[in-house]
C-alpha cells in the first residue's frame, strides 16, 4: 500500500510524506501495521458496538519493531510512538497515514502523539496542542469528552473501564472518593451505580473543569456530587482533621509529578505506602480501596498497610482489547480496610 498525500493532521503537520524514497524505507512495517490494525479493527469494532463502547485499542507494540500503540476513538485515530534515540521524525507520520487509508478515516481526524518513558510520564497535563476541540465518545450507557489533539493523555483511560463497571456495580448507597481524578470518569460510574455521594479531587484546574463537564454530559448534578481542585496530601489531611469518611474509593495516581516550583515531588514507586496510609485514615470499617498504576517497574510495598485484605485483581481489570504478552497495560489492587 502506498502512502497518500492526505494533507495535514490536527496539528497542522504536513502528512504528504517527504518523498516515495523514505516511505518506501517503511514499507513491511507500513505493510504489517496495517494488516495488524484492520484485523483487530474488524473484530473489535463489531464486538464493542454491541455493548455501546467507541473507544478501544487497535495495537499496541505487538510487533517488535513497530514501536506504535494505535486507538480508535470513535472515527478518530489516535497514534503515538514509543520514542527512542533511533526514532526518526518521518515515521509516525508514514504510519499515521498509512493506517488512515486503510480505515478510511480523514486526516483530520488522525492525532500523533509522541509518548516517552521516565518522569515525563508525569506530565499528565502539559498541553501539546491548543485546538481546544473535544469530541464525545460513549461507553456503555455513559459518555465522556475527550480531546484527542491537546495533550498526551485524551481525557479516558480506556484500560480501566472494566475497573469502572466494578465501581458502579459496588457504589450503591455508598460514598465514593475519587483521587488523583483526573476527568471524573470514575465518579460518574460510580453515581450512575447509585452512589449516595462522590467526591473528586484534583490538583490540576483543567482536570476538574473537565471532570464538571463529564458529570453534567451524564445529567448528574447536586450538592451530592462535588468536585475539589487540590493536592491529595492536602485534602486528606483535611479531610481526616474533619473527621470525613468514605465507604469506596478509588486511587490512580501519576508514576510521577512535582510541582510548578518542584517543592513537592511524587514517586509511585517509593511514596505509594505514605498514600495508602493517608487514605486509608479517612475510610471506614469495611471499607473498600482500589488502587491502581500503570508504572511498569512498580513493586509494591503493602506489609505496612494493616488491611483486612489486599488482593491484586490486575487480571480482572485489563479489558481483551488492552491484553498484551509484552506488558499489563496497568496494576490494580482491591483492599478491604
């Protein structure tokens, strides 16, 4: 398959293609990406239209030397490389285009996102682009906003809604904490399952004005359903000195931030057992805890944590769409207090 002039993504990037030389430099992997994508696009497009779901992942590093992941956002195509030293600036374009022709999707509609390793994973909301364009997307019977052009992350964490199904099954009556929030996602599983209250809490403004959005694209509004913009230290400190308590939470922080001045400075893999100590000081007997990480070095370090239980249900969490030989996607931990 050649590579067409498509004209220009979302960012305004020319996707013409430099010259047949270079692309043709690409082809196999062009040739076997593509055979990869409409493979999985014909199955999984069938299999999630029947449950309602538009967003799910097409491919993910499963060819060893095509370092891409490649999701499909309801006729939209979200591309990124996995960034390496040998990474040259023409082949996620030659890729992007590719796999629009054999979707025949337009390339306005095809976002390409470089993603790095390391502490820069934790730029969770450092803006890429300023399209401010969002779009709505839908799983199951909830919807959600996502902007596919204006950063690294859209704004759904496709590979947790399994995990989110859970929350709603166990929500009812209950009241629900949601950290490290992010859009709210979680919240609003949790109030369409009948949760008596949510609470949400951000550090970054983006995060929660987003999140507002989501509850109320869903129609869930009230005094019962709050969103907070602060630091998860800081509100649970707060928190405990009130004496505020939850019956279901859920914890999904970043592998790493630092603040603007970098006075704060959070590490998943060293600061997690400090995190589940605060917020297991502001849960009630009985209570349940879901935490969850997507750091692919973590090892974690719960003997401190003097739970009634900790189980890992990675298995469970991790929809067909995101299984991989090569990595879990996420980790995710159900503990009882």
């Amino acid at each position: 398959m050649g590579v067409k002039d498509r004209g220009r993504n979302s960012r305004g990037e020319n996707l013409s293609m430099t010259d047949s030389k270079t692309s043709g430099r690409f082809q196999h992997q062009k040739e076997m990406l593509v055979n990869r994508v409409k493979k999985r696009f014909k199955h999984l497009h069938k299999h999630f239209a029947r449950q309602q779901i538009t967003v799910f992942r097409l491919y993910d590093w499963d060819i060893p030397e095509i370092r891409a992941v490649v999701d499909w956002y309801d006729g939209h195509l979200v591309i990124g490389e996995y960034m390496r030293r040998q990474s040259v600036p023409e082949w996620l374009p030659i890729m992007g285009s590719a796999v629009a022709d054999a979707l025949d999707v337009p390339m306005e509609n095809v976002h390409l996102k470089n993603r790095r390793a390391g502490k820069a994973d934790g730029k969770r909301y450092e803006r890429i682009d300023y399209t401010d364009r969002k779009i709505v997307v839908s799983e199951r019977d909830l919807k959600f906003y996502v902007n596919p052009s204006d950063y690294v992350d859209t704004g759904l964490f496709s590979d947790h809604r399994n995990t989110r199904q859970r929350m709603r099954e166990m929500a009812r009556g209950k009241d629900f904490l949601n950290l490290y929030c992010y859009t709210a996602t979680f919240s609003c599983y949790a109030a369409k399952g009948g949760a008596k209250t949510t609470l949400s809490v951000d550090r970054s403004e983006t995060a929660i004005k987003w999140g507002r959005e989501n509850l109320a694209l869903n129609r869930i509004s009230g005094k019962n359903h709050t969103l907070i913009q602060a630091d998860t230290f800081d509100f649970l400190e707060t928190a405990r000195s009130r004496g505020q308590t939850f019956d279901l939470a859920v914890v999904d922080p970043p592998s790493y931030s630092t603040t603007l001045d970098r006075a704060q400075e959070f590490d998943v893999s060293k600061d997690h057992p400090k995190l589940l100590n605060a917020v297991k000081a502001v849960m009630r007997g009985g209570a349940t805890l879901f935490f969850s990480t997507n750091h692919q070095n973590f090892q974690p370090c719960m003997e401190g944590l003097k739970a009634a239980s900790v189980q890992e249900i990675t298995h469970s969490t991790i929809p067909a769409d995101y299984i991989s030989k090569r990595k879990n996607i996420h980790r995710c931990w159900q503990i009882t207090i």
